[in-house]
C-alpha cells in the first residue's frame, strides 16, 4: 500500500496545531464568537487573499455564504432573473449540476435553454449554434460538470449579457478573468477547503434588485453589506479556507495550480487514449476536464465486473473514491488541487498495470 500525502497534509497540520489555541489568543476558532475582532481579521484576510490570487477588480464583492452550490442554484435567480422585466434566463445544459441550476431557476422566471437539449453530456454546444434571448437577465453555465467531466476551456463571449458561472469543481486550478463575469460561484469543498462555505464573487451594480421572495440570508446585497456576517457565517470553513489560500498562494498561485492540473491530467488522459480501447472516456477531447475524468474499463462501453475489480484492486492499493457517479457508473478521477503529481503517477501506473493484466 503506497502512503498518499495530500498537498494540503501542511494545511491540515496547521488547523491541528491551532486547533486548540488560535494564534496565541487561547482558545480556538470554533470557539470564538464571528463578531470577534479576531475572527473578522480572518474572514478580511481570506478575502483579501482570493482577491489577490484571483486578481479581483474592486467593483466587485466577496461573499461567503451558507447553503452550499446548490444553494446557488437558487440564489442566483432569485437575486439577478429580476434584472430585467421578462424574469428570463439563459442557460447552457452540459451536464448534471447546470440541468440542476435550471431546474431550480424555472421556480422563479423563464428559463431558455440556449441550445438543442443534449440527450448525454459528453460535448459543448457550439457556441455559434447558441441562441441567447435578448431579453434575457443572465447567461449561466457549470464551468467543470463535476459528474460528466466536461469542462470549458474558454469564456464564452455573451457580449453585454450578465455572464454566471458555477466554478464549484474547478475554483482557482487556473488564472480567471474575473471582470468577464456579472457572478461566479462556487463551494470550497473541491479545491479551496472544506465543506460549509461557498464563494460568491458578484459585480456590484448587479446587487439590490432580488426578488421580493429572496430569503435574507441568500440576499447578495444584505450580505455584501454586512461584510458576510448579517448571521452567523460558518467560520471554521472560512478559516479553512483561508489556510488553503495561504497553501496556494505560497506554492506559485493559480498559474502553478494550473500547470500542475495540466500534467496531472495529461497523465491519465494519455493512459486512456494508448489503451486501444481498453478504458475509454465518452468525453469530447476538447472539453475534457482536468479536474474530474471520468471513463470505462473494458470494451464495449465497460465491463462492470471488471471495473468492480479494478475498485477493488486500487482501494487495496490505498487508492479511494474512485468510483463514478452513481448516475454514470464507472469510474471517475477527481484531480483537485490537493492531489499530487506524485500520487497522480501512482494511478497511472496503476491503470497500466491492470491493462496489462486484463487485456
Ligand atoms: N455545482 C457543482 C459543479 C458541483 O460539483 C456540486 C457538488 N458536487 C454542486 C454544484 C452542488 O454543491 P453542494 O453539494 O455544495 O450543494
């Protein structure tokens, strides 16, 4: 069994170490009250860490908010489908979490697939097939299906159109443009932490017009102007976070993030492509995700005894969660910042072997 060490091993032994006296001051993080001086210079300092690595302009505002991705789902149209008269809203639909978001957003306005219904998520629309309604407030799309493993590589261009994106699966594994978006979205437990808390980075003229509906807590404009703290926010997740910050920030930033994500990704994708059949990914190669990759074992669209077996074999290996949704079957490589170069080579390693042996 080979012994794995997340990326993130230093981060972990920091909260460890703090655990039970925060920076001297004698008690813990989950102690302390988030109206403390101390905990605001922790929530300050994690905002201004991502607007650092994300290069965020100052029009816009840095929200961490409860109620997770899906919680968004609801947020964003019952904060911004008002924008304009027709409560309309654009949606791109590649894969289970934007088919989710829409869902969620025809509770409050119209929503417009912009494209032909796509009967498996393995593609993205050409965007010249696109229709975008005029009309319509913003234009949103899932920038890494974490489930389908289907990622854009590209911003889209949707000219004057408010521009959302949900970043939940591939938040800071790459440089971003901030300023081509209205809103993004996404909740740490992929790449920048641990569950509880979701980011919201949102322009602020776009704030002030929720639907009268809108639950308070979700209310970009009530939370932006109390500094994310209108209720009690979920602090040990943000002080998490901020230490993930610290960790990619101190180990060459988004750039370095994504170059990793680039070599750890090629790694797999290559065994899969030289494997003459033998693992396969559904996905079009041009948007193949870096983060999640999802494929098959065995020919013939996969053979489920032996990718039971090939589960079997790399958990006994250590090597865990590599089981795809349960809505796709197969098998799914998530490579999140926190997994290594290293452990990365171990599993195509792994894959290899087992080609070799089952072949
Ligand atoms: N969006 C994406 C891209 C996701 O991967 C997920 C969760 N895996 C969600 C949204 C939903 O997030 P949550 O579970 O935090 O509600």
């Amino acid at each position: 069994e080979v012994k794995f060490d997340s990326f993130y091993t230093p981060v972990l032994l920091q909260a460890q170490n703090e655990l039970l006296d925060y920076s001297g001051i004698g008690i813990s993080v989950l102690e302390m009250s988030h109206r403390s001086a101390d905990f605001s210079k922790i929530v300050n300092t994690t905002e201004n860490l991502l607007r650092e690595l994300l290069n965020i302009p100052e029009n816009y505002k840095v929200l961490f908010l409860q109620g997770g991705g899906t919680g968004q789902f609801s947020a964003v149209p019952l904060n911004l489908i008002g924008l304009k008269e027709d409560r309309c809203a654009d949606y791109v639909v590649t894969g289970a979490w934007s088919a989710k978001a829409a869902k969620e957003a025809e509770k409050y306005g119209k929503v417009n697939v912009v494209h032909a219904k796509l009967d498996k998520y393995t593609n993205i629309p050409d965007k010249s097939s696109w229709s975008l309604n005029p009309s319509a407030s913003y234009v949103y799309y899932c920038c890494n299906e974490t489930v389908h493993g289907v990622e854009f590589n590209f911003i889209p261009d949707t000219k004057e159109a408010v521009l959302v994106s949900d970043m939940s699966s591939n938040f800071l594994s790459r440089p971003v443009d901030v300023s081509k978006f209205g809103l993004i979205f996404a909740g740490a437990q992929k790449n920048i932490g641990c569950a509880g808390v979701t980011v919201v980075i949102v322009r602020e003229d776009l704030l002030g017009k929720a639907l009268k509906e809108c639950p308070i807590v979700l209310d970009y404009q009530v939370q932006a102007g109390n500094n994310s703290l209108y209720n009690t926010p979920p602090c040990f997740s943000i002080y998490i976070m901020k230490l993930v910050l610290e960790w990619i920030k101190n180990n060459g930033g988004t750039e370095a993030m994504e170059n990793l994500s680039q070599k750890k990704s090629s790694l797999i994708y290559d065994v899969i492509s030289s494997s003459n059949g033998f693992y396969s990914c559904p996905v079009d190669v041009d948007c193949r995700s870096r983060m999640n990759i999802p494929f098959r074992v065995g020919k013939r669209e996969g053979d489920e005894a032996l990718e039971k077996l090939f589960l079997d074999k790399a958990s006994k290996l250590g090597m865990i969660s590599l089981k795809g949704h349960r809505s796709v079957g197969g098998i799914r490589a998530s490579l999140y910042n926190a997994v290594t170069l290293e452990d990365t080579e171990v599993l195509a390693a792994y894959m290899k072997e087992f080609l070799k042996e089952h072949q």
